[in-house]
C-alpha cells in the first residue's frame, strides 16, 4: 500500500523546487547565463525535484509490486508500464534522469544554455508527473 506520508512530503520537496526553478526561469536567458548564483540555484533545485520525482516512483513502485528498475532511469518507464504516467512523459522523464547523474555526480561541466532550455522546455513534465502521481495515491486510498 502507498505510504501517503512519504509521497506527500516528497511531492511537496518537488513542487518546492518547481516553485524556485519557475521563478529562475522567469529571467531573460542572458541575465540567467550572467547569473553565477541563479546558474547554482537552478542545478540545485533541478537536481532536487529529480530526486524526489525519483524517490515517488521507486516508492510507488515497491508499494505496487511492479517490476524493479535495474538503473534510475527506468523508474519513470516502470511507471508507464503499470498506467501511472503516459509512456511519451516517461521516456522524457527517463531522460531527465541522464541529467540527475551528471548534477549529482559532476560527470561533466554543465552547459547552462542547454539547462536553461531546459526549464523553458521541459520543466511542466515534471509538474505533469505530480499530478499523476497525487491521483494515483488519491485512487490508491478509495480502493
């Protein structure tokens, strides 16, 4: 069974970040890419929705028994197997996960143009996800 407790405060870290990375987003680019500080903040708060996203997925996935992700980036596609998210958003999502590695683990210097793309892009599929994911937990509690 969902853990609504861990879900809610995970969703709640998520729309937090979301929160942050709006307000970043909402600079001209070049005032951004000129911004050392904004250019930290939006790896930090990118890197915090991530994780939570990930975080919600693996719990949903071990509460429902569905099939276990070998490495981070299936978690959003495990999800679309089961019917939590749509498989387009999973497979973005997936990809937003390459991005958690390199945040997290510093594979590479990050290109602040491409990030910053990025939350222009791509940002809503995280808010997406939430959303699927309050509605899950929301059925999961009338069954």
């Amino acid at each position: 069974m969902i853990d609504r407790e861990i879900v809610a405060t995970r969703l709640s870290k998520l729309r937090e970040a979301l929160r942050h990375l709006v307000e970043i987003r909402s600079k001209p680019r070049q005032e951004y890419l000129a911004s050392e500080t904004d250019r930290a903040l939006s790896e930090h708060y990118l890197r915090l929705a991530l994780e939570a996203m990930l975080d919600i997925g693996s719990h949903l996935i071990a509460a429902r028994g569905y099939r276990k992700p070998l490495q981070l980036r299936e978690i959003p596609l495990v999800l679309a197997e089961n019917g939590i998210i749509e498989n387009d958003l999973a497979r973005r999502l997936a990809e937003a996960t390459g991005l958690r590695n390199r945040l997290v683990h510093g594979y590479t210097d990050i290109d602040y143009a491409m990030l910053f793309d990025a939350l222009e892009k791509d940002l809503s599929d995280i808010g997406i996800f939430a959303v699927a994911v309050g509605q899950t937990v929301d059925e999961d509690q009338s069954e």
